[in-house]
C-alpha cells in the first residue's frame, strides 16, 4: 500500500468519523429538545394541580368566624404562611414536602394548610410523566384589582407557583393565579 492510498484511507475513516458524531449529536440533540418539551408541560400540569389545591382552600383564616357574612379587608391576617402549629400534612404518600422552617413526614389529612396564605413558602418535591426532579415553590400575598403587590390586606391574594427541574428544564417557569375573597 502506498502513501497515497494510506492517505486516503486515513481521510476517509476522518470523514466517517465526524459523520458519526454529527448523527450521533443530531439525535441528541432532539431528544433533549423533546424531554424539555415534555417537562415543560408537566411543569404547567404540576403547577396547575397545586394551584387547585390551594383554591379550594379558604381565603383567610379569619373568615367564616365572624358573626357576619362580610369582612373588612383590614380583619384579614396579615401573616403570611402555615402558623407555629401546622404540620405540613398536604399529600398523601410519596417523599414528605417541606415547608421552611417546618419539616414533618406528609400524612393523608390536609387539614393544616386550611387557607390560602398558609401555602406561602411552601415547596413540593414532585415527579410527573416519568420525569423526575420537579420542585414547586409557593408564594402567597396581596395584590390589588390589577396584581400590583401590596403591603396592607386587601380582597386579593396572588399566587404564584415557580417550577424548575435542573435536569431538564434551563428555565424556572412561573404560573399565578389570583384569588379574590
């Protein structure tokens, strides 16, 4: 064999060489672009579901013990989050959330987070779709008819529930919702 063949050969396995990695990358490439897909849209379902949960959650704590149907504004807690006396008893089964500074093992009774602010600072490890490595992150607080945030109470409460997941997802996603008394 001379020098010019055993040069051509040489180039030639180059050449198929990077073909195989560019498929190789190609096909990578696209199923990085699906799983991110698909946690995005079980990010937006995650959130979604949590949001729920906390809609069907009373308003304030102070409402439904007074005399009257209606309340001021001003009766509303102003505290945000679960009280020194809440265990964070939201989901049934699966690893225990957690809510800072409060860690507990997760039973199968909601009945601690009995309101919406109770959820301010709440997190949620979750998996969905097979994908694993989901957090949720809550924050609850005053908004006005507008969303613009408020340091006094008023007859809104936003909610918001950012997403991430650092093994498929670049980006915390954030999905709100505003509550009204």
């Amino acid at each position: 064999m001379g020098l010019g063949q055993t040069i051509l050969t040489t180039a030639f396995l180059v050449l198929i060489s990077v073909a195989i990695i560019n498929i190789v990358k190609m096909v990578s490439d696209k199923d990085v672009a699906y799983y991110e897909k698909l946690a995005i849209q079980q990010s937006g379902e995650l959130s979604h579901a949590l949001l729920e949960e906390i809609a069907t959650k009373r308003f304030d704590s102070q409402v439904d013990t007074s005399d009257y149907g209606y309340m001021s504004s001003g009766d509303f807690d102003y505290a945000m989050g679960a009280g020194s006396t809440a265990v964070n008893y939201v989901m049934p089964g699966g690893l225990p959330d957690s809510y800072t500074p409060y860690r507990s093992i997760r039973g199968d009774s909601p009945n601690y987070f009995d309101d919406v602010d109770d959820y301010n600072g709440y997190v949620r490890s979750a998996t969905s779709g097979g994908l694993t490595g989901f957090r949720l992150w809550v924050s609850v607080y005053y908004v006005d008819r507008s969303s613009v945030p408020k340091t006094s109470q008023t007859y809104y409460k936003k909610v918001d529930v950012r997403v991430s997941n650092v093994i498929y997802m670049a980006d915390t996603l954030t999905f709100s919702r505003v509550i009204a008394y």
